[in-house]
C-alpha cells in the first residue's frame, strides 16, 4: 500500500478559535518525520484528524489517499500512541493486546512478538495499572505495532521517560523507518528532534512554519526553531 501521509488544506475550529489552519504536508515513508510546534500550535489536533477521532472542519487528511475511516483494516495500516495509558488498570498487558487483536481480526501470535518486541515479555501478565510510565509507553507502543502497520504515528512519545527509555524508542523510530515504515513522532525535545529524525514539519499556531530535511537546517536545531515560532508562542498558555 501507499503509505504517505497526506494533508490538504486541513482545518479545524473549535467555536472562533482555529486550531489547525489549511495545513498543507506530506509525510514520507523510510524517513522518521518530527513534528515540531509550541504547546496550542494544533500538533495533537492534526494527529487526531490524520487517525479519524476529529473531524476536519475543512480539509483532508489522508493515508495512502484513504481517509483513515475508509481504510478497511486500520490498525493494519496505521499505528498510533497517543497516550500510554490507554489499557484497563486491571488488565493485564497481554489481555489488552489480545482484546485489541481480536477485535482487528489479528493473530494472537503478534500478541507474543510485539511484547518481546517492546521488552514486556517478562511482565505481561501483571496488571497494566501498576506499569511504571516507561513501560505504559511501552504498552501503548506495543498496541501500536500490533497489526504491523506501514505507518506509524507518536504523540509525544519520549515525555516522562528516562534516558534509557529515550533512547530505547529512538532506536524503535529509526528501525521502523529503516524498514520502510512512515514514521511521524511528535516532541516538544529539540535536542531529542536532532538525533532522531531526518525530515522535520514545524507548526505554530495551526499554520505549517517549516517542511525541510534537518540535514538543511543548519547550526542548532533550538536557535532554527525558535526563530521560526518566535511568533506563534501561545503567552500564559
Ligand atoms: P499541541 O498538541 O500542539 O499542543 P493541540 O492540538 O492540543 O496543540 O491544541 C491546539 C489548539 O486547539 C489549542 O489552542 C487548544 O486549546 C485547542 N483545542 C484542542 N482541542 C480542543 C477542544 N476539544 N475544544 C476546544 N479547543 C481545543
């Protein structure tokens, strides 16, 4: 399948307050894309156009030219973490996966492989509410690589994990783009940003900033980004 992201003119309001405004992208397969913005700039806004749980006001977000509502086995074809701590606490991280995989008409074996995959194996049968928020994050990776989708999106993927787990999920993102994957990763982490991707989307207040190879940004990633929302900081937010 075509795997690129695409978004056209993408818009959403909310009552008189735009939060994405007539976006124009696309996300590329092979490549660990970032998407960069100051808190409001409408990053969560858009990855939740892009996998169906808001409707666009105007615009399109696509998947392999598909509206995500119009792919016939979604969690086949598109990978999402958008919080990790999504399982029922009384669950355990195998019983969470294999209800996922059940109701998406997934073999239970990619139950076992994506719990090794993400390093849970050994604790799958414990109960998803006493995770750490490393390895909820890891849970809720493991959901998304479920279906062994050809694109994967992280919301803000690395918050509240520590350095092992950072690193950890950079070299998850940039295996998975090296498998052909489209790989979008959400981070407010610059430094993070630099090490992991390889093309970055910038966006403040709704209104793509930037679309560029990060091998064209030259000197620090933070002075280019910072000059480039200078004015889209949402103040007191
Ligand atoms: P980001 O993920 O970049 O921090 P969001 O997509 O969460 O940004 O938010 C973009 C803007 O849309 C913000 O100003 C936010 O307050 C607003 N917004 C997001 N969701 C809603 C909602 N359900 N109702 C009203 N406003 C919202």
């Amino acid at each position: 399948m075509n795997q690129t992201i695409t978004l056209e003119g993408l818009t959403k309001r909310y009552g008189r307050a735009t939060a994405v405004d007539e976006l124009t992208c696309a996300v590329h397969p092979g490549v660990v894309t970032g998407f960069l913005g100051p808190n409001g700039a409408g990053k969560s806004t858009t990855i939740r156009m892009i996998v169906g749980l808001d409707r666009p006001s105007s615009g399109r977000a696509a998947v392999g030219g598909r509206p995500y509502h119009a792919l016939p086995a979604p969690l086949r074809e598109v990978g999402v973490l958008l919080d990790g701590r999504s399982a029922h606490p009384r669950r355990s991280a195998r019983d969470h996966l294999r209800m996922l995989a059940a109701s998406n008409r997934i073999r239970d074996r990619r139950v076992t492989a994506v719990l090794e995959q993400v390093g849970l194996d050994g604790v799958a049968d414990r109960r998803a509410g006493t995770f750490s928020l490393g390895m909820s994050q890891r849970l809720g990776i493991a959901a998304a690589l479920l279906g062994d989708p050809g694109v994967l999106i992280f919301d803000e993927p690395v918050n509240g994990l520590d350095p092992g787990g950072i690193r950890w999920i950079r070299g998850l993102m940039r295996g998975l783009a090296a498998e052909g994957r489209t790989v979008l990763v959400s981070s407010h982490l610059l430094a993070e940003m630099e090490q992991t991707a390889d093309h970055l989307i910038v966006i403040g207040r709704g209104r793509l900033l930037a679309d560029t190879p990060m091998t064209s940004v030259t000197g620090s990633l933070e002075d280019a980004y910072l000059a480039l929302t200078a004015d889209s900081v949402e103040f007191g937010s």
